[in-house]
DNA sequence: CGTCATGTTAAGGA
DNA sequence: TTCCTTAACATGAC
C-alpha cells in the first residue's frame, strides 16, 4: 500500500474516523511488528491516551497521543511495510488473516493487518527524526531537490527513492515521476540542468497530488475486506468495473508502449528494484 | 516449480 | 568518519 500518497488519504480518513477517542486496549498478535521495544511496553504507554490527531511525514503515520493528564503529546507511530493495511471493525468476532495488531477503541477496533511483517508499529521516534523533507512540503524547494541529487555517485532514482533525503516517493511514483518529466533515472543528479531540475520538482508535485485527489475519490468503507476496505491501494485497477483506474504510465507496463511516443516501454535492475522507464522519452 | 512484489535496515566495503 | 551497496526480512500472486 505505501507511498506517500496512499498514506496520506489514509491519514485523511483516520483522522476524521479516530480523532478524540481513546485507545482502552492493544492486542499484539504478530510480535515482530512492534519493535524494538517489547508489545508490553507499547500497551503500557498507549492503554488510556487518546487520539489528538493523525499526522504523516513521508510514508510513516502517527497518532498523536496524550495521556488525560498530561499536556505533552507523544506519537505512535505505523509504518505499513509494503503489505501493511489498517481498518475498522466493528466487532474482532473474525479477524482477517496476518492479523499484527488490533487497537481497541470504546465501539470498535483499529486493526493493523501485514501478511509479510516488514510493517512497523512503535514509540521509538528515530525512524521519523531522521527523515527528509517531506515531498509534498512546502519546504520541498528547487533549492531543497537540488541539493539532495547532487554531489553523490548514486543515480538520481536513487537519490529520489533514500528516505532520509527525500520522504515520500518509493518505487512506482519514482518511476512515474520520472517519465513526467522525461529524464533518465540512470543518470547523475548532478548532471540535471535548471530547467530538467524544474520540470522534475513540477513532476513530483503534479503526480502525488494527482494521486491524492484519485485516493479520496475511491469509495472505502473501511470493512476490512481486500476491495473498498478503507486503503487506497495501488491494486485497485483489479477492482469493480465502475471503479476509477490507477493510470500509470511506466510502472508495470513492461513491453506496452508509452502514451507520449509509442516505444516500448521497458525494465531494468537497479537498487535492488524494478525502474520502468521509456527509452525514448527518458535519454 | 520460478519470478516478482508499493520498503527499510543491518552489515560490510571503500 | 561518512557514504554507498547488498542481502535479508516473510508471504502471496501469478
């Protein structure tokens, strides 16, 4: 599910479902999502405090707790991995399978659900103080992308996918942003002029707001469920006929050929990863 | 069977 | 020290 804008309309939904009610339970099901500190830590901290606000920097969301005393708020943080979900449940008569951790309000149920565990839930604030500027930011100036792609012998998809210099864009909005704007994800940063510079900074805006706005027009209902069940999720297109498409232009359209110029679209290893680009568009 | 998958990070190397 | 690269984590879809 994890880009930034997945979970940015995901942190817009859970705001308005969850803001000031109290957290009265927490069940651990999958220890290793809590982590470092053990799941009993985590439920002494959190048991009583309630929700102030739901917040987001990058790919990582936080409820913004506070004691009922206390006037200091403190974060608990979620991080969805890459098959990370949370929604709402009514009753926990079945929980759906991978079930990690399951919040208990006063009516109903915060479930955190991650089949492949690389999903995070923690107090520890390490992982969100060491992160970038947020890409959707106002502090994400010319000034701010230039400084992060040059000086480094990493090719500038990587520049644009390393959390602590940038957070928000993982692998398909990388990919994406990058065919906007028609650059190369192979070359080095430094070599960008001002003018690709630009267009690159407009690319990433116009994509993850594009995206935003396509997340809030989706109908979720927070059931729990794999189809409407609350997350904006990148596999949507698979879904109901009357459902809006999410229209990539590289990102798993290996061998199709581009909008823009008919090539063929095509994949290559980097990082580790799947960078789809066009080899016309993208020199 | 094999390959690929929206992410992070610990460990090792330069 | 810092900066970079790689492998590992665990499960499901195709």
């Amino acid at each position: 599910m994890p880009e930034l804008p997945e979970v940015e309309v995901l942190r817009l939904r859970l705001d308005s479902l969850l803001a000031n009610k109290k957290l009265v339970d927490v069940d651990v099901l999958k220890s290793r999502v809590v982590r470092p500190e053990l799941p009993k830590f985590l439920k002494d901290k959190i048991v009583n405090c309630t929700i102030s606000k739901v917040r987001r920097r990058g790919k990582f969301l936080w409820l913004e707790l506070k004691h009922f005393q206390s006037e200091s708020a403190f974060p608990l943080i979620i991080h969805l991995g890459m098959t990370g979900r949370l929604f709402i449940q009514k009753n926990i008569k079945s929980l759906p399978k991978h079930s990690a951790v399951v919040f208990k309000l006063n009516n109903e149920y915060l479930v955190f659900k991650d089949p492949r565990s690389f999903g995070r839930v923690t107090l520890d604030t390490d992982c969100i103080e060491n992160l970038g500027v947020d890409a959707l930011s106002s502090d994400f100036t010319e000034d701010a992308l230039a400084s992060v792609i040059k000086n480094t012998s990493q090719s500038l998809k990587a520049r644009l996918m390393n959390q602590k210099k940038i957070a928000g864009l993982g692998n398909i909005y990388s990919c994406e942003v990058l065919h906007k704007a028609k650059i190369s994800p192979f070359i080095k940063g430094s070599s960008l002029c001002a003018n690709k510079l630009k267009d690159l900074l407009k690319a990433i805006h116009v994509t993850l707001h594009n995206q935003v706005n396509f997340g809030l027009s989706l109908d979720l209902d927070f059931k729990g469920e794999y189809k409407n069940d609350g997350l904006f999720y990148y596999g949507t297109k698979s879904t109901q006929k009357n459902q809006l498409q999410e229209p990539f232009s590289v990102y798993g359209r290996e061998g199709e050929s581009c909008r823009n110029c008919e090539s063929i679209i095509m994949r290559e290893t980097q990082i580790n990863r799947s960078t789809y680009f066009c080899p016309e568009c993208q020199k």
